[in-house]
C-alpha cells in the first residue's frame, strides 16, 4: 500500500462523501452483476461469491505479493493515479478471469481434481451432476481454496514480511513469496476444505478425501466451520496491520526486519485468538436462538451458526478498513495503545452497524435480498467482499485518490 501523506489536517467529511461514492459504486456493481433480478445475475450464491472471492484474491496478490502498485510506480516516471488504478483493475479484472475460467475450471478441473470444474462434474454422472448443481459446488470448492489464500497473504505479510528473502532481490521475493504462501494454502485447504468438499457428491468421494474430521467436535460435517475459524482469524490479523499499526508483533522483529519467532508466533496468537472469537459469537447465537442441533434448519442449523460467525467477522474487516482508509484511523492520540484500543471498540461498533443495515428493510432495496436472518441462498459475505475489494482498489491502485494524495515508497 503506498504511503500516504497529507499536507493538510484530514478533512473527515471528504472521507464520508468518499465512503458514499464507494458505496454507490458498490451498489452499482451488484445491480448489474449480482442483484437476482437485473443483468448478469450471478448471484446464485455460490457462483457470484466465487467470482468475488478470486477477484480479492487477485487484488491483494497484485499488491502484498507481487507489490505491482509500488513497480508501476517506479518504473513510470509521472503517475497519475487515475490511469495507473484503471490500468491495474483491468489486469486484476482479467487475473480473476484467468484464474477462475482457465485455470480452475479449464485446466486443473480438467487433468487434476474433477470438483474444480463445473463440465468435469457434469460428465463424471450421478446425482448432483446437473449443470447448475455442478457450477455451484465446484465455486463452493474455489470459495474455499481462495479463503484459505486470503488468510495465508495477509497472515504472511503480517508475521513474516519480506523473512527470509530480504537479503535477495525484488524478484527472488516475489517468486518465493507466491510459492511459499501457495504451499501453505493447497496444505491447510486440503485439511480444512477437502473433505467436506468431497462429501457434497453422492455417493461421497470418501476413497479421495476422508469424513470431515471435526463433525464430531462441531456438531456438522461442513467446512463453515473452517470458513468461520479462518474469517474469525482474519480479524485479528487485519486488526493487527490495520488499526493496530502491526503491534504487538513488531516488539519480536530484529533490526526492524520480521524473523521465524515473529512469523510463528503471530500465527499461533491470531488462530487462537480467532478459536476464541467464534466461541464467543456462537454463544451469542445461542443465546438469541437457543442451542443448534444436527439437522436444524436455517438459525437452528449447526452449519449456519458457523457461517454466520463468519459474516459478522466480514462485516467487522470490512469496518476495519472503512475507518482506516475514510476516517484516517481517528482517534491518532500519542498513548499508542489508547488509540489502538478504541479503533478496534469503533470497528466492532460499526461492523455491527453494518450488520443491523445488511439484515435490514433497507438491503431490500439496495441488494434484492429477502429480509431476515438465514434466508436460503443469501451469503453476505459476497457483498461485503465486493466492498472490500473496491476499498483496497481505491486504496492500493489508485493509492487513495481521489482522497488522499500519496507517494510511492521504496519497493521492499
């Protein structure tokens, strides 16, 4: 993300009257796209939520892996980050084209792992393997695997950093990087996601992947479950980079350079912390909805509880990151900690604002969506994934404009 700079005091009304045009664009976008009743209509939910997923994907690959903003911009003498921001959209427009239509369902769906792509399912047969079933659990198998991905970028960039290629080149970094992080993703996805995944198809593919080992543990064999566990997680870790300034974790860096003790111990921290947090959000469901049990439908299902954990922990990402980026992480006071502490008490408080507007009449109008709580096929993190993604465009192509004039930092 380039660094910012403001030669005047930050004017917190331009940042609402920003926040505003984003959220019309956002809404736009899901007029055309995604609302159920308009054009594209992929909102299916799964389809449209795969899309979305890799298009984030693509977004934070571009900018904390292969760190294409701050290259573009040292590479051309002028930027003007108009056209430097639409340039990079495009190329992360076609990233998600390429990742999810060749990649996923033309290349690997097709010589490797038949659940990736929607044809490889329809010609396998059997039930399930009807062409729109078939689109809908091969994106619900690329949602997962790009869940696991968010997480590893963010995680990596968090508790390792440039560790251990600082010494070597731009290239070397960026190479390794991706490598490294793709490693850790294909191992956690095949732990997390694999199974559930393979138990969507009847008969259950149980020669391929093993029973879900946590069904006995969370009382459902689906993989919300790890969905929630890794979006509870995120919090932490996007809590930490973005309203905490990378504290506590850079009281273990050396020379101001990330290590292994750091890496390991952020990790640790933040998964523990993110168990933490989705107990406490599934005991205020039980508190408001009673105690789930196998087979309930909709608020009483055990796998809803999981997925709704992890919606609330989208809408407070996508908080951390409004106040950030449009509110300039107000309060800025000397006492580190002080500041530190009611950025995060202002992001729980406006992702549960965001929550009350999601679940409302207004999203009626502004999204098609039916009022209410688990209505069948309505997943918020969709729209709120869409807006994170136009949030870190603004932000990292268009490096904050037209809010915020920046500057490009050193490459690292």
């Amino acid at each position: 993300m380039a660094e910012e700079t403001y030669p005047h005091k930050f004017n917190y009304f331009f940042g609402f009257l920003n926040l505003a045009g984003v959220f019309v664009i956002v809404w736009f976008l899901w007029y055309v796209f995604m609302n159920p009743n308009t054009v594209m209509k992929l909102y299916t939910p799964m389809y449209g939520f795969a899309l979305v997923v890799v298009f984030i994907s693509g977004i934070l690959a571009m900018s904390n892996v292969c760190r294409l903003p701050d290259i573009y911009g040292s590479q051309v003498k002028t930027v003007n980050p108009v056209v430097k921001g639409i340039v990079l959209t495009v190329v992360a427009f076609f990233l998600m084209i390429f990742i999810n239509y060749i990649l996923f369902w033309g290349f690997i769906g097709k010589f490797g792992v038949a659940y990736f792509s929607p044809d490889s399912i329809v010609i396998s047969g059997g039930t399930g393997a009807e062409p729109y079933v078939a689109r809908e659990n091969a994106s619900t198998a690329i949602v997962y695997f790009f869940a696991v991905f968010l997480w590893m970028v963010l995680f990596w960039d968090l508790g390792f950093g440039r560790w251990p290629w600082q010494a070597n080149s731009l290239g070397v970094r960026v190479w390794s990087k991706m490598f490294v992080i793709l490693f850790f993703v294909i191992f956690f996805y095949t732990i997390l996601f694999h199974p559930h995944v393979c138990y969507l198809f009847y008969p259950a593919q149980d020669k391929a992947g093993v029973a879900p080992w946590w069904e006995e543990m969370a009382g459902t064999g689906s993989a919300f479950f790890s969905l929630g566990l890794i979006l509870c997680t995120l919090v932490w870790i996007v809590f930490s980079s973005v309203l905490w300034e990378g504290r506590p974790w850079n009281k273990l860096e050396e020379k101001n350079e990330p290590n292994f003790s750091k890496g390991f111990v952020v990790f640790v921290t933040t998964l523990t912390l993110g168990i933490i947090l989705l107990f406490v959000l599934l005991q205020i469901f039980t508190s408001i909805w009673g105690e789930p049990f196998v087979g309930g439908q909709y608020t009483d299902g055990p796998d809803w509880r999981y997925i709704h954990g992890a919606e609330v922990a989208g809408f407070f990402l996508l908080a951390a990151f409004i106040w950030k980026n449009y509110f300039n992480n107000f309060p800025n006071i000397k006492s580190v900690w002080g500041r530190c502490v009611i950025r995060s008490i202002i992001a729980m408080a406006l992702g549960m604002l965001i929550y009350w507007f999601y679940f409302s009449p207004l999203a009626t109008f502004f999204l098609a969506k039916v009022e209410g709580f688990a209505q069948p096929g309505d997943t918020p993190l969709v729209w709120t994934l869409l807006f994170l993604s136009i949030i870190l465009i603004q932000s990292d192509f268009f490096d904050g404009w037209p809010l915020k004039r920046g500057k490009n930092k050193e490459i690292g």
